[in-house]
C-alpha cells in the first residue's frame, strides 16, 4: 500500500495534467496561419502500415530519355578491329574557371570525324581510340560557348591537353599583305569559322563574341595570298583596346593538274601536304588542299599555295592505282607548278561476294576496306609529318580507308596494290540494313571472300532501372543514327549514349549487350 504522503502525491500529479490539458492552445487546422503570418505545416498522419521509403529525385535534363547506340561488333569480331592507339585526357575550364561538366568534345574533319565524348560532372574527359597525330577538336555545351581547338595526339604515352573556353569579347585585328600595306577584303575567322569578318579598307576587323582562352584557334584567308593559322592567347586582361597586329601574310602560288583517266566510278579527288616539316612564324591552312573532288575532267586547281614549301600532290580513287604515286612540286611567284596522273585498273585486289541468309547475291551492301594500323600507313606515306609539330590536320588517302558497295551480283572491288609495305594489314567491314556486320582481315593481295550476311538475331533486349526507384521518363532510342526500339537487338559489342535534353546522363563504350542487359541510370 501507498504511504499516505505518497498517494497525495499522486493526486497532486494528476490535478496538474487534467489543468495542462484543459488550458492548452487549440491546434490549428490545415492550412492555418501563424500569429506571424505563416502557413502552418499541415500534421502527417501515418497509420499503420503506411510508411513508403521516398523514391529517388527525377534525372536531370528535360524531356525524353534519348538513348544512341552504335554496333561495334559481335564476340568473333572482338579481336578484328582497326588499332588507334592515342589518348586524349584533361579537363575542360568554363568561363568562372571551373570544370565544365557535361561538355561535347567532337572531332572535326579528318579520318575519325564525328568521334565524340562529353566530359563528367567535374568537367574531366578522356577520349580513346585515336589516331596519332593533329585533330580538331568542337567543344559545345550549356556550360561554355562553343569553340574548336587542334591537339597533336602522341603514340607513345597518353596525351594530356585541358581546354579553356573563356569569357566571350570582341576583338580587333589589323591585317597586311606580303607588301606590309594594310589589306582590304581578307577573311579572319575563329573557330573554325563560328565567327568570322572581313577587313575593311585599313585592314582591320572586329569578330564579336569570341570565346577567350588559351590557344584560340584563328585562320587568315586572302586572294593571291597563303590561308594562315595562329593560335592565340586570348583573355580580356590581355586586351587594351588596340587592335591586334598579325604578321604580313606571305605571298601564294598555284598548284594545277589533271587526273587523266581513272576505271569508272566515283571522280577522283586529290591531297596536297608538305613533303617536310618547316616551322615558322605561322602555320598553313593545309586541310585547304586535302580530299578535293575533281571535275568531271579530272581537272584540279590548288591556289594561295606556300611558296616556301616542297609539295606533294597525291591522287586517289577507291579502284585504282595512281601512276605516278606522288608528284613533289613548288610553284613560283611567276609560274604555277603542273602535275598530272593517271589511276590505273588494279591487278592487285580484293573480292568480296556478299549473299543473304537465302544464298541470293545481296546488292547494295556497304563494304570498308580499312588499314589496321592508320598511324603506320600515314607515317609511310607523309613521313615529312611523323611527329612533326607542323599542323597538318590528318588526311584520308585511299590507303587509309577505301569505301565502295557491291553491284548487283552481289560483288565488291578494291584496289590494294597501293598498300604500303610493312604497315600492316587490311580490314574489311559488310553491313547492310537488317543484317549482322562481317569482318575480315585481308591479309594477302589477291583474296577473295564469299560472305553470307545473316538476318539480326533480334534476342538482345536493353533496359534502364534505377536502384533508387526513382521516374525514368519516356525514352527514344536510335541506333546508327536511325530511329529503333531497344528490344530485339543484336548480340553483340554496343557504344552506348544516354542524354536528357543537353545533359549526359551515361556513356559506355563496348556495352556487351545479350538477353536482357540491364543499366543503372541512377544519378
């Protein structure tokens, strides 16, 4: 039993709590505004059992999933493949100086056109699987301004190169001819060509909005005189408001020539590069002479030529032989150089016979006749390039890549006669619509394949979840380009481009996809 002090106690107690509960504050309603003019929190009520765990935010970027697959190959075709073995690795900087995430890096021109990657969130890149030597490089994003770079790409050890896109300016430039006097009509470009302007009378120009940083790529071009390049630092700081004077631009020649004859086909196109490295006060435009189409004559005409250089003129064409293989020339001020060639039918080549599942000859199937190792074969055919600093974007001879389609007996041809000793040997890629892609190595003159495209499996299936349950919006697939679904695709290697709206959200390069293939897009 209690003691008497303890029971009063109690009571006590008791009194206390029945008063407390009698003179508390009312509980404001939903929606309810606070003495300080608030909106009161509405009260959760959870019953029993009702407890969700939240589910994860949407992805970022707006509108559809749009997913990009490219097919890189089936399990036999692993150890088939064209050996590039450059790398390219650093960061991109925005205008504040900080990493810009989610920054297209695109090849521009040359023999990996369109290649492309986007840096992470903290605006680091690396892109694999390059051919050695100068590149142009595209930056866009939402992050930066877009702008073009060039890199020389190593062989030997990863190359490292962090980009700067700036601070958008306008800047001044005073032109002179190869007579120092100011020179009307001369066309200055950035990047490229994103912005450009033509001098006045005095020789000056003023380009808007072009984005600052380190190595600003900057190209002169001029009747009678040679196209130019400068890289340049550009940064406001930098800037005081006069014009920037660039060197008088050197006097131009002209290269003129004919291809003669040529078995049939597509017309023949012609590259002209230097035959040695010379370093100089400025670079040459050379992409200004590289894969030219003749007419249908086999006429060509090369104009604003360097003076300075010994030049080699080399024409191609996917079923032939040139004779002779290379032309050296240097024109004058007073006289053009002259070159003439004639592509001559192969007697060295390789046959492909390309059949459906059915055994019918299959027209129209695309056919890639690829050097293994293209550092190699551009080494043996412009050795005055071979790690030269000379910015010479790389060309695309026919030795490089030969592309051409099977007629309506279902046959291709190629000219190989022309394959440079001891680089190596050939790869040969079929594709056609529907069907699975077939690769070959060529290893002696003279093969002959017979190749049975079969239908697409259609077993492989891709399928995004999110290990933290959260939305995954409507999704738009394509692959190579063309609009698919991605149930029922091929088995086999896969590059993988997953973006919402400008933001990348995943990217994978040789994504084995077979069955059901699963990925993980939670942020």
């Amino acid at each position: 039993m209690l003691s008497p002090r303890l029971l009063l106690l109690a009571v006590g107690l008791g009194v206390l709590g029945l008063l407390f509960w009698a003179l508390r504050p009312p509980a404001p309603s939903p929606g309810e505004l606070s003495k300080e003019g608030e909106e009161l929190p509405t009260p959760m009520v959870l019953e029993a059992g009702s407890l969700e765990i939240p589910q994860g935010m949407p992805l970022p970027g707006t509108g559809p999933l749009q997913v990009e697959l490219r097919y890189l190959g089936s399990q036999k075709d692993a150890g088939l493949e064209v050996q590039r073995p450059g790398i390219l690795t650093g960061m991109v900087y925005g205008p504040d100086g900080k990493g810009a995430p989610e920054v297209e890096i695109r090849i521009e021109g040359g023999p990996q056109d369109g290649q492309r990657v986007f840096t992470d969130g903290e605006g680091i890149y690396r892109m694999e699987g390059l051919i050695p030597g100068l590149h142009f490089f595209r930056l866009s994003g939402r992050a930066v301004a877009e702008a073009v770079r060039m890199q020389r790409v190593l062989s030997q050890r990863p190359t490292h190169r962090d980009f700067f896109v700036g601070q958008s300016m306008a800047v001044r430039f005073l032109v002179r001819d190869h007579k120092n006097k100011e020179l009307q009509g001369a066309l200055v470009r950035t990047d490229m060509g994103l912005r450009s302007g033509t001098t006045n009378e005095k020789g000056l120009v003023e380009l808007e909005q072009v984005p600052g940083g380190r190595r600003v790529v900057l190209d002169i071009r001029a009747e009678g005189h040679v196209s130019v390049r400068y890289e340049m630092n550009l940064f406001p700081a930098l800037l005081n408001g006069d014009p920037i004077e660039l060197p008088p631009l050197p006097q131009g020649g002209t290269v003129r020539g004919r291809v003669k004859s040529w078995p049939g086909g597509p017309l023949p196109t012609v590259t002209m590069v230097p035959r040695a490295a010379r370093l100089g006060a400025y670079q040459v435009v050379w992409e200004d002479w590289q894969n030219l189409i003749t007419d249908r004559e086999g006429r060509f005409r090369l104009e604003n030529v360097p003076l300075t250089h010994l030049l080699d003129v080399r024409a191609f064409h996917p079923e032939g032989i040139c004779d002779p293989k290379v032309r050296a020339v240097q024109p004058s001020v007073s006289a053009a150089a002259h070159a003439e060639f004639v592509i001559r039918p192969a007697h060295a080549t390789v046959v492909c016979k390309v059949r459906d599942s059915n055994g019918q000859p299959l027209a129209g199937a695309q056919l890639t006749l690829e050097a293994i190792h293209p550092d190699r074969v551009l080494a043996a055919l412009y050795p005055g390039l071979a790690d030269s600093p000379v910015g010479v974007r790389l060309p695309v001879p026919a030795q490089l890549r030969r592309v051409g389609k099977t007629n309506a007996e279902g046959v291709g041809r190629f000219a190989i006669g022309d394959h440079p000793q001891g680089t190596g040997h050939l790869l040969l890629t079929i594709t056609a619509k529907g069907k699975r892609v077939e690769r070959r190595e060529v290893k002696i003159v003279g093969q002959s394949f017979e190749v049975v495209l079969q239908d697409l499996r259609h077993d492989g299936a891709l399928e995004f979840f999110r290990s933290d349950e959260g939305p995954i919006p409507p999704v738009e697939a394509t692959l190579e380009g063309e609009p698919c679904a991605l149930q029922g695709l091929d088995e086999g290697f896969y590059r993988v481009l997953v973006h919402r709206g400008d933001r990348v959200l995943l990217q994978k390069e040789g994504l084995w996809i077979q069955g059901q293939t699963q990925l993980d897009l939670r942020p």
